[in-house]
C-alpha cells in the first residue's frame, strides 16, 4: 500500500502509450481552469472553478492510487490482491462533493448556501454517470428516494473524505478555501435569482418554468465541468491536440467570402423572377442580422433560399456579436449532407487545414475526416456546425455524460432550425424551457426557419413554457406579400367520401406523367408508396420509374435521387412514388405532385417539391384521401390528417397555404394535443400513471419525496434514462446493397479481439448501408433467419432480404417480388 506519499506524487491518469503520468495536482488545476473560463458563459467562472478543482479529489485516497498504479503496472498486482479485484468500485467523486457540502450548505439565513452548494456537490458526485437523481421516483424503499441527500451522506469509509484532506497538495486545498471563502455564494445566487424573476419578456414564469430553469442552470454547469475534463484527459493522452482546440473564428473572413459567393450567383442567374425575390429574402435577413440577440421567425415559402439567406443572417449577426459559432439543426441527415455542401461551396477553400463546416451525424464516413474533425465532433467546436435535431434533444435532454458535454457549445452561439415544424411534439415544452434559458442567459440566438411556423409562442398551456418571441422578431417584413409573391403551385383538394382506389390514383399518376412529364406521389405508408409502384410498373419505361422509403438504406436513396436529378435536368419523364421521407429540404423539383391527405404542413412542404424554381406559369399539387389506410402506427400523421380535413371544410375560396390558414390549422393541431406536449411517461417507465419528463426535471411534484429538505428535487437520471428524441425504439442492421456486402465481409472478419480502430472504421462507413426497422419488423426478420449478428448490437442482413427496387424486406424477393411492411 501507498503511505503518505509527496503531494506532487498522486496520480491522476497514466498514458497507456508510454506510461506517463499525469499528476493529480496538474490535472485538477487544469481542468478548474478550463471548467471556469467554459462557465462563464453563464457568468459562473467561480462555480466552474471550484467543481473543477474538486471533481476528482477523491483521488487522493490510497485505495484509489493503489488501484491505479496496479491497474496501470506502475505496481505489481500481485502487490494486494483487493486492489486488483476493485475496478470501478472506488468511489473518488464523493469526496469532492462531501467537501463542497461541508463548506457551503450552512452558509445565508434563507438556504442560499444549500442551493448553491447542492448544485455544485451534484456536478461533481455525477461527473462519470450523468447527473444523478435528486429524488428517486417511487422507490421501493423509502430510505432510497432521497438520492442526493443518500450520497452526500455517504460514510467516510467508503468515500474517503477525512484521508483525501489529510493528503492533498496544499495548492488544491488553499485554492478552494479560497474560492469557497469569496463570494462564491452571492456570486451563484445572484445568476441562480435571475430565473426567478417574476417577468420575462411581459410573460410570467410559473414554479415549473423556474425550477426547470434551475435544473437547466445545473445542467450547464454539469456540461463545462465534463467537457473541461475530458478535453483535458483527452489532450494529455495525445498532446498534439492541445494546440488544435479552440482557433479563434475570423468571421470577416467568411462573410467576406459569402457576400463574394451571392453577388456571383446573381449575375449568373438574373433571368429568373424566382432569383429576384430569392435576394430580396436574403437582403432582409442581412439587414436584421444587426439586430439584438434573441429568438427569430424567418418565414418562407418552400424553395425561397432559406439556406443562403440563414446562413448571411448568421455570420452577420454572429460577427455584430462577437459569438463562437453557427449550428444548425436539420431534421434528417440527407438534408445536412446537402445544406453543408452548400455552405462549402460558398465560404470553403481549397488547401485550408481546417474546415469550417463539420457535419456531426451517423452517416460521414472515416474518410471524409479529418483527425481534427473527429476531435471537433467530440463537443462541436467548430465554426459552422450541422447536426441533427435528434442530437440537439439529445444533448439538452438525454442521460450520462456524452450529449451533456456539448450544451454549453450552444451559448455565444447562433442556432438556425431548419423545418422547424418537424420538432416532435412530445418534447415542444422542454424544448421551448431549454430555447427560452439560452437566448434569456446564455447569449444565444435562435432562428425558426420554415415555410410552416407551427405556434411555439402561442401554446395552450403557457405556463409549462412556451417559446418568448416578441412580434417585430420576423425576418421577413410581411409574410403574407411573400408568400403571394412565391405562390407557385395550387392546392387541388381531391378529397371524396369513401376514398381514391388504388387503380383510380394510379390512374391519376400516369395521366400527370403523361400530360406534365413528371409526377412525385408522396404517400403515408410504405405498403401504398410499393403498392402503386407495382400497379404502374410495366405501365411506363423502367427507367422513368422510382420507389423511395426508409426501407433502402442513405447510399441506395441518394444514387436514385442522382438518377431523378439527372432525368429531370434532361427532360425526361420521372414517376416517383415516395414516403415522406422526400418532403423536408429535398431539393428536388417536379411538374406535378399528389400528395395524400396528411397535416397541412406536410402538404406545403410536399408543394416545395413542385415547380421549386418557377419554370412553369404554375402547377398543381393534388390531394387524395385512399380508400384504406392504417395510420396506427403514425400517430403525428394521423392528428395532422384530421385537422386538415377540417380546415378544407372551412376554406371559403382561401388558398390553404395561406399563412393564416396555417396558422389557424397549428391552432387546431396543438388544440387537440396539448396533453402530450410536456412528454408524458407510463407507469413502467416511472411506477406511477400521469407524471412528465417536465415535471421530473422541474417540479417533480408527484415524487413521494416531495417534500424532502433538499431545495433541488429533479429527477435528472431518470428523465435522462427514459428520453429518446424518437419515441419509438428501432434496430439498425447493415444491409447488402453496394459497398455494405464488403463491409458486412470485412468486419466479420476482423478476429477478437478486435482491433478497435479498424472496427470502428468499418462501422462508420457501413452507416450509409443500414437500415432503422421498428420492432415488429425486427421480430418478423429475427423468425425469417434473415438477420445475423456480427457483435454486440451490430447485425447484418441476409442478402435474400434486400430488393433492388423496395430495399429491406421479411420475406426472400427471390420468392415474392416485394413484400409491403
């Protein structure tokens, strides 16, 4: 065993590459110093400072340095074997917390102290699990639903608070006396008083939107203390990182480069009345960009340049405000690829060594990183950064410590929602809570873009949160005169008693075909996208005809959309029958488009697929209701499809994509669903029926231990444990189309144990040959056989069960010819 070693000799990490070791004084002082100067941007360097300092304190025990110098050489195992058989069983963040307690929580007469002191212990004990439970949810055992107050209690034996006081470095303790014995307290609550005002843009703040605000706070403060140390952990494993991370953004630089980019676009394009008004929205958001900092509307019809006019608001206003960085938050992968190929295009130049775009989702392959962009991805520091609405829930809301890290990339920033319509409505109050903190304290931007504003400002049940957003805060000066001025397509409501058959909207496709030259059906449900495929196949050339839906895998999909493009730009005929997966952001235009009966949001976005650029006097988007169809499963689709029915009833000659039409059909939409807006749980997921995601990170009202002492009663693990971004659990299985066969061969033949690197290269390159299939889909494939495991969690699918024209199957297509899912 260790005995009263030096100070300077505890150890906090050893290099596995050459056995360097990191000293435990070192690495808590750098990491309080990044930890403080990242929590400043909620001005809480001191609070950043002293979690930092303390998050690994519990370090200094012998039972951990005996564990580390065993586990990593330093000493022989043979040494003890105890310490051998104890791996992740010493507790060294307790200690830190224990110490934070003892020397804040008695401090103010009105329980400020505590608070303060809650929250900092909290950081620290859940700096390796996420944050952990304040209150437990219906526990069992009475004595453990007070987890905080169970850990913050927990015996000196087991978190070795009184040895690790005795044996720190006398530069640790002296430092955090000295930020415990400042003004630590005032400085906090003063930040902590801020949420508790009782105004906020003339909108009172409930009990529930101020203690979500304080968890929220937490939160933040939790992510600068995990990114500080693991950015520090990270940089001494390989050092020739330290120099990579945080390059000051020249903004100049690229708006300088866009503003080159748009006035060449011009002259290339002034032929076209659609490229006119396309600047005019661009010159808008320009000229607002020097605006002050809050949250915006920027309203604009499908195929208005949404993307180049955002993206000249951002960098102006990001340059006026001295702001870090631009994410953008896209609904669906596809839709990244081609916006930041498009941003590229504009401010990207060749031979830079580091890129100004990254693109943070599940399809990029090893070989479009760089080794700084993989680093960069870890916590989104970059200039431009485009990712997915999943990863942006994900990282306000989800458990353990990976999306946490990177909240705090989301203030000094400028955040453009692209589609914003698509935010899933379950998560619409949290959302609104978490926008709401950034732009109030955390000097965040936030830009709504969409053709289709759903009524983020104006929900129901305003007192669970809803978006602040003040009326002169639209881009575009006035809608309505917009929308007439880029009306190009009519809204033909086919709609009859009884439905369209299946023969009747074939039909119907082919005579669009016939008489425009192309035609896209986009439908609800995959069984109708195959069944009409087939109806018309031998109809029309082989080649003119497309089947599109989430059953092919990202590589399949986008050579078919190469093919449409190419056809499209050569004038010849394309029939395409698509799920919606081809709605949002899809650049793609066609003569003629029927759409079936869905939101009338889904409606406008199909109608951006039509005569997109103007080439036609004008074109129509027909709607057809089918005879039969399942909508069980859809359940956004199935709301959105009823109240567009009654806004048809009631249109008295108006265009339905009008924007006071669509504001009075998101009036009837979130009406209807305004009970599923705050994230409802079942009692398997919490023990008990009627509780919310909300509520446990706020309130947490309906926890038994409600009224414990502890000022803090969120339960965050659980909240985190049981939040998925898409409410329906899937299972992604490598497919054999293209390159995915090679794949499926190379990583089964990679020997254990595996040679990580090579694996994990393999596994991202197959992302753009895997398919996402729910549960009963997977059920159906795992009886068929058609699925095989390569490891844990990765499966690959036999190459029976993948069709050239429909993808992913669970029957042979060498026995059938598709099989509707």
């Amino acid at each position: 065993m260790i005995e009263n070693q030096p100070a300077e000799a505890y150890i906090a990490h050893v290099r596995a590459s050459d056995q360097e070791i990191q000293p435990l004084e070192d690495h808590l002082l750098e990491v309080a110093e990044i930890s403080k100067k990242l929590a400043a941007k909620i001005n809480a360097s001191e609070a950043g400072e002293l979690i930092g300092l303390l998050h690994d304190f519990g370090k200094y025990s012998t039972a951990f340095q005996d564990y580390i110098q065993t586990g990593t050489g330093l000493m022989d195992a043979d040494a003890d074997v105890e310490v051998v058989a104890s791996k992740g069983k010493i507790d060294h963040s307790t200690a830190g917390a224990q110490w934070i307690w003892e020397a804040l929580s008695q401090v103010g007469a009105n329980g400020e102290g505590k608070l303060c002191a809650q929250i900092l212990a909290l950081c620290i004990v859940s700096h390796h699990s996420g944050l952990i439970d304040c209150l437990k949810p219906d526990c069992i055992n009475p004595a453990e639903i007070n987890g905080f107050k169970k850990r913050i209690e927990k015996p000196d034996d087991d978190s070795h608070l009184a040895e690790c006081k005795q044996k720190a470095a006398a530069k640790i303790l002296d430092k955090a006396r000295q930020l415990a014995d400042t003004a630590i307290i005032p400085a906090m609550y003063k930040q902590l008083w801020r949420l508790d005002q009782p105004k906020q843009h003339e909108q009172v703040i409930s009990n529930t939107i101020k203690q979500f605000y304080f968890g929220f706070w937490t939160r933040f403060l939790f992510s600068c203390l995990i990114d500080a140390d693991r950015i520090n952990s990270s940089d001494f494993e390989n050092p020739h990182q330290a120099a990579q991370r945080n390059k000051p953004v020249s903004w100049d630089i690229a708006v300088n480069r866009l503003e080159l980019f748009l006035s060449e676009q011009q002259s290339e394009n002034d032929n076209l009345e659609i490229n006119a008004i396309r600047r005019d929205i661009s010159e808008s958001c320009k000229s607002k960009s020097q605006g002050p900092q809050g949250i915006y509307k920027l309203t604009v019809p499908t195929g208005g340049g949404k993307t180049y006019a955002s993206l000249r608001y951002a960098l102006h206003h990001a340059k006026k405000h001295g702001l870090e960085r631009i994410i953008y938050i896209i609904p669906y992968t596809s839709i990244i690829e081609q916006n930041a190929l498009a941003v590229r295009k504009a401010i990207e130049r060749v031979g830079e060594e580091y890129s100004w775009v990254l693109e943070h989702h599940s399809n990029l392959e090893p070989e479009d990183q760089t080794w700084h962009s993989k680093l960069a991805s870890e916590n989104w520091d970059a200039p431009i950064v485009m990712t997915t609405m999943v990863q942006f829930l994900e990282t306000l809301f989800s458990g353990g410590t990976r999306g946490v890290r990177r909240l705090h990339q989301l203030a000094n920033s400028v955040l453009i929602f692209d589609e914003i319509q698509t935010l899933p409505v379950n998560c619409t109050h949290l959302f609104c809570n978490a926008l709401n903190f950034l732009c109030a304290y955390a000097k965040t931007t936030a830009v709504l873009c969409t053709a289709t504003q759903p009524l983020l400002d104006k929900l129901k049940a305003p007192e669970k949160g809803q978006l602040l957003i003040p009326k002169e805060n639209e881009l575009i000066d006035d809608v309505d005169e917009l929308f007439t001025r880029l009306k190009r397509v009519n809204i033909s409501d086919k709609t009859k008693l009884g439905g369209w058959s299946e023969d009747e909207i074939a039909d119907l496709a082919l005579s669009e075909l016939d008489e425009k030259g192309s035609c896209l059906v986009i439908v609800n449900t995959k069984n109708w996208a195959q069944a009409l495929y087939l109806k018309c196949k031998g109809k029309v050339d082989k080649d003119s005809l497309f089947h599109l839906s989430t059953n092919q895998c990202s590589a399949h999909r986008n050579e078919l959309f190469d093919r449409i493009k190419w056809r499209l730009k050569e004038k010849l005929p394309v029939l395409c029958f698509s799920t919606q997966l081809v709605e949002a952001g899809v650049d793609i235009s066609l003569a003629s488009v029927i759409r079936f009966l869905a939101g009338l949001d889904s409606i406008a976005q199909a109608a951006g697929r039509c005569n997109r650029n103007g080439l036609l006097p004008t074109a129509t988007v027909h709607v057809v209701n089918p005879a039969e169809e399942n909508l069980d499963r859809l359940i956004d689709i199935k709301e959105g499809r009823k109240q567009a029915e009654r806004i048809f009833r009631d249109l008295n000659g108006k265009d339905v994509l009008d924007p006071e039409i669509m504001t009075r059909y998101f009036d009837f939409y979130f009406h209807q669903r305004t009970d599923q807006m705050a994230y409802p749980l079942t009692e398997k997921q919490v023990g008990r029926t009627g509780d919310t995601l909300l509520n446990l990170l706020s309130e947490n009202n309906l926890n038994n231990g409600k009224n414990a002492d502890m000022l803090l009663k969120q339960s965050f693990m659980t909240a985190g444990n049981v939040f998925k971004a898409i409410d329906a659990p899937t299972h992604s299985v490598i497919v054999p189309y293209g390159q995915g066969e090679n794949l499926v061969t190379e990583l089964c033949g990679i020997a254990k144990p595996f040679d990580s690197a090579r694996y994990h290269d393999c596994l991202r390159r197959a992302q753009k040959f895997s398919v996402s299939v729910f549960p009963h889909v997977w059920e159906k494939l795992c009886n068929q056989e058609a699925v095989h495991p390569i490891d844990d969690g990765v499966y690959y699918l036999d190459k029976c069960y993948y069709s050239s024209e429909f993808g992913l199957s669970t029957e042979p297509v060498g026995k059938v010819e598709a099989t509707i899912l």
